[in-house]
C-alpha cells in the first residue's frame, strides 16, 4: 500500500507533498531523522492530508495533482 501524504509547517506556512509505502517512518524523517533537503528548514511538521493507494503510480500520479495549481487551492482550503 501507498500513501500520498501533505504536510504543513504552521511556523513558517508551508506545504510539503509526498508519497510513500511507510508514512510513519517517513513522518519521522521529516520531523527528526533526515540531515539535509528542504523539509529539515521548516521543522515542525504535521500531516493534514493523507489518501491511501494499491498502486505506487497512482500514488505518484496524485501527488503530481496535488502539487499543481488546483491541488495547492485545495490544500490551503484545508487550511
């Protein structure tokens, strides 16, 4: 199973979107593991959206969606 995921940094009003087949660990990279990329800068996050996928593609197809312009309108909706 995949799961595509958002996270949101409410210190710095920021959105990351992800896929991934461990969101746990994944979520815990993010939050406290990983040394560099760009999630590390705008710590703290949590996770406001998740969809669950029996296909990685289709996983990697929605968070394609969800980073577009109308995916990002729906995401700061959530908000």
């Amino acid at each position: 199973m995949f799961v595509t995921y958002v996270l949101y940094s409410a210190t710095f009003d920021k959105i990351y979107i992800g896929y991934t087949s461990d969101l746990i660990s994944r979520f815990h990279s993010h939050n406290s593991l990983a040394k560099s990329g760009y999630t590390i800068r705008f710590r703290p996050w949590k996770v406001i959206y998740v969809e669950f996928f029996d296909l990685k593609s289709t996983a990697m197809k929605r968070e394609k969606e969800l980073k577009s312009s109308k995916g990002r309108t729906f995401l700061r909706s959530l908000l």
